[in-house]
C-alpha cells in the first residue's frame, strides 16, 4: 500500500471510487440524487473540491493511496480562512471515500498523512463531512479525535393535516412581505444568542443591522424566498424562512435531493417556547412547500444545539451528512518548530506574533 499525492490525472479514478460511495449513500436514503452514481457526474463535485483545495500555483492539496497500482482510497482538504471559522481545512463531502473492500482505517491513515501539510499551513481546525449512515467511517474519524459538530437532515414535504392549525385566536401564521422588513428582523438575533449559551458555546459576531436589513429586504423580495412569521397581538414570536435548496458549504450537491426545499432559518422567542409555534411554522413551511412542487425540504443544526437536535427529528428530518471538527492545540505551532513563513499564510495574517501565539 503506497500513498502518495493527488494529482489531476486521478480524478478519473477517484470520481469512480466516490461514484460507487454514493451508490451506497442512496440505498440508504432514497431521496439522495441518483445521478452522481455515475462516475462524469461525481467527476463534476469532484473536481470542484479539487480545484478549491489548490493554494498555490499547480499544487492541490490531497492524497492517493494505491495497493498494487490500482487506486483504493483519495481524501482532498480544501483551506478556507474567514471570520467565522478561522483557519481551518474541510474534507468535504466530495472530498474523500475508498473501496468498500478495504478498511475504514484507510481514513486515518490518510489524515496522517494529509494533514502535516495543513498544519504547516497554521490551519489547526479540521473538518470532515461523512455519510450519516457511513458507521465505520464514522469510528475511524472519531478515533482520530473528530466529534459531531453538525447535522445536515432531509425529509418529505406534506399537505397540511388537522391539528396543524393555530387554536390560539390571538396567533396568526402568515407569509412576510416587503412591509413587514422591520418585523420579520425582530428574531435576528435569537438563534444567534441560544447558541452562544451552554453547551453549544459558538461565537458571536459583530451585528449591523442597517446591513442586515438591506439583506432581509432582498429576500422578502425574492418570490421563491418565502418567510413565515407567527405573530401575536403585532408582536413576532416566531419565524421560518424557505428558499430553493442549493449546494452548500463543505456538503455540494450530493446530499441534496433534486427539487428539494430548503428550511434556511428558524427561531421562536424565548418565552413562547414550548408552545406548538415552532411547530405551526413547520407544518406551514413545508405544506406551502409541497403546494409549489417540492418534495422534500432539506435542512441543518448543530449537533450540540439540544432545542434544535430534538426538535428537527421529531419533526421527521433524516440525518444523512454529518460534519466533524477537531480543533489542535495551537501551541504546537511553535512547540513542534512547525511555525512556517509560508508566503500563502503570510499573505493572509498580517500579525506575524500569531503565528508563534
């Protein structure tokens, strides 16, 4: 078994290992797109994950490994630095897979030798996107320390069914409009605030609301952007926002179904929970939804968020992605004599004192 670094010219071979992984991804779940089963369209994600993976001039930033020169497994890590998550590196959900008849140890094996280069990079949180279904796939990752950090859910839309109803006369489920901007802002900071708290502990990012409000407008213009309010005696106490589903951060397109809805933001007012709104709002998102077309309505929270972990599954979601994170101590920047004068890294962390902090 040697492994060694991808190139481009084995795309080809890695879009059929990964085509064959999702031929398994979708009898697990059905709703999954059939289309990347065949090896020209999981070349087409792939090849995305590749191409983002390069930080340097004809230099990708993947591994190969290979058992009597026939390819058995690949793995791609595509560095991202941004506000929100620092310098880190994603395995996105194109980014790796192997034969079947192989050991799910080829995982770690290949982060092994992987991830020197990403460290050298001063990237110290890693992030990987597996098969919810996919269990020794999972113990590999987690036995290089990785946790659940987030969940990417599908499951059907439905007609509307009694009981779904407000029976409280002073509620009111509606659709938002151009005119409720100011209105529909007033939960902004909900979602934001609960996960800040115990035990999901995200950070908080600088709020501006004259931007935020130009945003809101934008999508309250959109006809196929449809924000649902709950609102009481002109109060907001709950909120939801469905938009055509897309590909998204880290995940692409293969996780998510051909005309699929996407529930993109939700949040109730902290003293109306446990009341059915959250719920109210759901069966009317994804009953409008099922009214336009859409059969099923894709989604996402964070693993360690109890309120959103509970509540999306017994509303019928599926896991079928989950993201796993390992955050390195970042002393080791220094403590291994890795700290690095790399131009790519220079370039982006003008404060030279971080890089041996």
């Amino acid at each position: 078994m040697k492994i060694v670094p991808f190139r481009e010219a084995d795309l080809e071979e890695a879009s059929a290992l990964l085509a064959r992984r999702h031929q398994e991804d979708c009898v697990q779940e059905a709703a999954l797109p059939e289309r990347f089963t065949l090896p020209d369209q999981a070349w087409v994600e792939l090849e995305k994950t590749w191409k983002a993976s390069t930080v340097r001039e004809g230099s990708g930033g993947g591994v190969v490994v290979r058992e009597g020169g026939r390819m058995i497994g690949y793995m791609i890590g595509v560095p991202k630095i941004d506000e929100v998550w620092g310098r880190s590196v994603w395995v996105e959900f194109a980014g790796q897979a192997i034969d079947r008849s192989s050991s799910a140890e080829l995982y770690r094996d290949m982060y092994a030798a992987l991830s020197p280069s990403w460290v050298a990079l001063g990237c110290l949180y890693h992030v990987s996107n597996i098969p919810a279904h996919d269990r020794d796939a999972l113990e590999a990752w987690y036995n290089l320390s990785f946790g659940k950090e987030h969940v990417y859910g599908v499951r059907e839309t439905a007609p509307a069914l009694d009981g779904e109803t407000p029976v409280d006369p002073t509620l009111e489920i509606r659709r938002a409009t151009v005119a409720d901007v100011d209105l529909a802002m007033e939960l902004d900071l909900a979602l934001p605030a609960h996960q800040a708290r115990a035990p999901v502990y995200a950070i908080l990012l600088p709020y501006h609301k004259e931007d935020e409000r130009q945003d809101v407008l934008d999508e309250l213009q959109k006809g196929d952007w449809k924000t649902w309010l709950a609102v009481r005696d002109g109060r907001l106490v709950g909120i939801q926002m469905y938009l055509p589903a897309r590909p998204g951060q880290g995940i692409g397109a293969l996780p998510i179904p051909d005309n699929s809805s996407f529930l993109g933001f939700a949040a109730t007012r902290e003293d109306e929970r446990g009341h059915g709104i959250g719920r109210l709002l759901t069966a009317r998102g994804l009953a409008d939804a099922y009214e336009t077309g859409y059969t099923t309505c894709f989604t996402d929270w964070r693993a360690t968020n109890l309120l959103s972990s509970r509540f999306w599954t017994r509303r019928g979601w599926r896991p079928v992605v989950y993201r796993l994170s390992r955050r390195l101590d970042s002393r080791i920047l220094w403590s291994h004599n890795q700290a690095t004068s790399d131009p790519w890294l220079m370039r982006t962390f003008s404060d030279k004192a971080t890089l041996n902090a």
